[in-house]
C-alpha cells in the first residue's frame, strides 16, 4: 500500500505549477502573434490591390512579430535578386509582447489563489520564458517559408535575451522589487533609470520639434508615398510605431556620435558629412540639413547635458549621509549603466534597411552607450559630488523673532449691534451742552477738621504719619477727601470748676435770679 507523505504533495504541486506556468508562456506567445494577425489581415482586407492571399498576410504577420522581438528579417523579393536585410525594429511594436511576457511571469509568482502551490522565482522564469520560446520556435520555422524569413542568428540572439529580460523584470515585480544591499548600488540603479527616462524624454521633444519645424517636407513625403486611404492607415500606423525610434535617435545625435545615414553619411551636431541614402519617408524628413550645424543643431546637446544633471543629483541626494567615496563609485555604476542601457536601445532602434549603402542606417550601439558613460562621468559624477556637500551643509541658526502681542478678539456681531443703540442713547443732544470737565479740588478744605489743638499737629507725632497719604492715588479722578478722625471724648468736669456761663449774662445776676423769685 502506497502513503502519499507531505513531501510528495509538495513535490507534485510545484510539478503542476510549473506546467501552468509553462502553458501561460506559450499562451502569452499566441496572443501576441494573434493580436498582429488580426491587424495584417484587416489591412490585406482593405487593400484593393493585395499581392497574395491570406498565406501571405499569415506569414507576414509571423515575420514582424519576430521582428518586434529584435529578429532581422531578410527580404528574399527584392528587384537585384539578392536577399536584403531588414533590422530597424519598431519599438512599439516590442511593447505588446514584452508586457505579456511580463505580466504573465508575474501573476505566475502571485496568484489570486494563495493556498495553491507556486513554483519558486527561478522555477517560474524558466518556466514562462520556455513555454513562450517554444511557440517562437515555431513561428521562426514557420517564417522560413515565407517572403520574410528570419536571421537565424539574430533569432538564437535577441529573441531569447528579449524573453528572459521581461520575464525577469516580472519575477522582480512580484518579489516586491528589491534591490541590491548596499547602497550605493541601489542609489547607482535609481540614478541611471532618472537619467535614461530624461535622455529619451528629452529626445522625444528634440524629435516632435524637428518635425513640426519640417511639417511641409514630413506632409509631402507622406501623401506622396500613399494614394488610397488604406495605404495613408497602414503607413500611419508604421509611422506611429516608429516614434520610439524617432526619440531615441534623436537622444543619440544630442549625446554626439549622431546617426548613420547609410555608409559614409553621419549627421552630428557639428554637421552633416557624406552623401546621406535617405529614402522618402515621413520621420526621415525632419533631419538635418546637409553643411555645417548652426545653433539649432547645437542645441541638442542640452539634451544629455539635463540627463547627467538628473543622473548626479539623483545620486547625491541618495548617498548624502556616506563618505565621498561612495558617492563617486555610485555615480560611476549609474553612468555605467545608463550607457548599457542606451547601448541596447541604439541597437534595437537602428539597423540596416537594405543591402549595399543602407546597411548602416541610424545610431551605431558601442558609440552612444560610450557617449553616455562619458556624459555620466563628466557632468554626473561632479554634480552628485556638489549635491551632497550642499546637503552636508550646516545652517546657520536665525535668531527668533519675537512673539507679536495677541490681537483682541473680535466682538460677536450681535454684541456690536445691541451696543450701537445703547452707544447712541448715551449720547448728548445735538443741541445740548457739553458736561462740564471734572473738577479736581486739590484745596485742605477737607482737612479743616484736623486744624486745632488735636488736628495736623498731633499726626506729625505719629510714627506712621506720611504726608503723601493724603494726596488722590489717581490725577485722573477727583481725590475723595480723607476721612477725619474720630473726636477725641470731652474731659469730665472737675468739681471745683464753674459751669459754663450762658452767652450774654454774668455771674452776679445769674447769683441774684433765684433770691428775687416769690
């Protein structure tokens, strides 16, 4: 009898994982080439004068799906006979296929059930990118039969490396996006990304602007290579596609090297040298014109010039607590990356177009990655350097202001309103007098009463006698009079002593009064 252990079920869960994975990858594959289909065969629909059958639509549709992968095509119809390569990739075009491969390995890692078995993140990278190279596998075989068959050594090249980047960048999304350990890695990784997306973001507007500047020739071109409407959606839609290319090309003619404009033809901000092979097409007309740069074309190096600026403050900001020496090697890393990256862009949106004198046709890869490092170390690594000192910095302390008073608070409405007829029922008569000013009595009217005998001259023999006591406290009001001591009492009367005599009358008829009475 068999027991199924703990460790069994694990092991068959992780098996079933990964298959799912690998069916998604393969799946993801057919949604992409099926999403061209769609759109070949609605132009070969709409075409009035279509070459071949829908074989044909079929097998173009395959041809620039590999293509939107980094795949050279080869043009086996040409009128020489001989078979031409076509390498310029549509970079919007690569954006359907990278973000499938991309959310398919992350929702492989991050499931909406969390309870099922998930493979691990190395499991679930092979097993995306090899379900979804199994079906590329196909198409590329599929493609050799066809008026475009692939380069099978740019096919065992750039497809898988196209793959495995997307599929990587989604395990990474899904591990939460960490980043390497020490710091100035990491600070080196978001300085190099700051500078690349305002490389490109300024390479756009470089692009748009030559455009606009060269409406006319860019409109011409345009009606002159399409007559049936049809034809205008279909080149509307390559030109569409191209824009990417279009910003990335004009980022490497700002960082210096410029563009190829077939063998021998180069166009640089210093000018345009050679016999450029141009042919008609709508992007091509915003070029330069042939002779020297003026200060239109010069302007272009500002360019990457804001692009290193970014790179190094991005970077000074991110090691501005550490030494000096690690900002330097965060700031070199970041260059170094940057230039890797602009690298396989300058790749990926040039190529040749043709045989003979168009196979060298836009930015040559090894010049402007080298071009980016140098602008990295030239103006990024000094610029990182200065941000951080500057946040170094110690600031001086302000001294503080002193507090303002507190304003009185406002009285309510109401209370000024009950106020105003109170206010106005104080107030005198229009044709009323004044009142009289308070008069200050400053006189000793008050102290008549301690005149005499018992009055000012027996305070001055008081030992808390103070002469100010009896001045007002207040000027503003009048003084209210001192309050006159208490009388002293009468002394008793002495036996020997005489009564008072009434007024007016004298001792012998006050003696006689009483004998003359009956």
């Amino acid at each position: 009898m068999t027991h199924l252990t703990e460790h069994s079920l694990v092991q068959g869960g992780r098996s079933a994982a990964f298959a799912t994975a690998c069916v998604r990858g393969g799946v993801a594959a057919g949604l992409g080439v099926g999403a061209l289909a769609v759109l070949v065969i609605v132009a070969w629909i709409s075409s009035p004068f279509p070459d071949s059958g829908a074989g044909g639509a079929l097998h173009l549709a395959a041809g620039l799906w590999l293509l939107a992968h980094g795949v050279e095509l080869v043009r086996t119809d040409t009128l020489g006979g001989l078979p031409a390569p076509l390498g310029i990739v549509p970079l919007l075009t690569t954006a359907l296929p990278v973000w499938l491969v991309f959310r398919t390995a992350r929702s492989t890692l991050d499931p909406a059930d969390e309870t099922g078995p998930r493979p691990s993140p190395a499991g679930a990278l092979g097993a995306v990118s090899g379900g979804y190279l199994l079906v590329a596998a196909v198409i590329v075989v599929y493609s050799e039969s066809g008026p475009l068959p692939a380069d099978l050594v740019t096919a065992g090249l750039w497809l898988p490396g196209v793959v495995l980047g997307a599929a990587g960048a989604g395990v990474w999304t899904a591990l939460g996006r960490p980043l390497p350990g020490r710091e100035e890695a990491a600070a080196a990784l978001r300085g190099a990304a700051a500078g690349l997306v305002t490389l490109l973001a300024g390479g756009a507007v470089l692009a748009g602007t030559a455009l606009v500047w060269h409406a006319g020739a860019a409109r011409a071109s345009y009606e002159g290579i399409a007559g049936e409407w049809s034809g205008r959606v279909a080149l509307a839609l390559l030109v569409l596609a191209l824009l990417p290319n279009a910003a990335v090309w004009a980022a490497a003619y700002g960082l210096g090297p410029g563009v190829a404009l077939g063998t021998g033809a180069l166009a640089t901000p210093l000018g345009l040298v050679g016999d450029p092979a141009v042919p008609p097409f709508p992007l091509l007309a915003a070029l330069p014109p042939e002779g020297r740069g003026g200060w239109p074309q010069w302007a272009a190096a500002a360019v990457p010039l804001v692009a290193a600026v970014v790179l190094g403050r991005s970077v000074g900001r991110a090691t501005g607590t550490g030494r000096a020496r690690e900002t330097a090697l965060a700031a070199l890393g970041a260059a170094w990356a940057s230039g890797a990256a602009v690298a396989v862009l300058a790749g990926a949106a040039g190529g040749p177009l043709g045989s003979g004198r168009l196979l060298a046709f836009g930015p040559v890869w090894w010049q402007a990655g080298a071009a980016a490092v140098l602008w990295g170390v030239a103006v990024g690594l000094p610029t990182a350097l200065a941000v951080r000192a500057w946040g170094r910095r110690v600031p001086r302390p302000k001294p503080p202001k002193p507090p303002k008073p507190p304003k009185p608070p406002k009285q309510p409405k109401a209370a000024r309103t009950a106020e105003a007829p109170a206010l106005a029922a104080t107030a005198p008569a229009p044709g009323a007098a004044a009142p009289a000013p308070p008069v200050f009595d400053f006189s000793l009217n008050g102290l008549d009463g301690l005149n005499g005998p018992s009055g000012l001259a027996d305070l001055d023999d008081d030992e808390g006698y103070v002469p100010y006591d009896y001045l007002p406290a207040s000027w503003e009001t009048a003084p209210t009079p001192p309050t006159p001591p208490a009388p002293r009492p009468a002394p008793a009367p002495r036996a020997d002593t005489e009564p008072p005599r009434p007024s007016g009358t004298t001792g012998a008829e006050r003696e006689a009064t009483p004998k003359d009475t009956p």
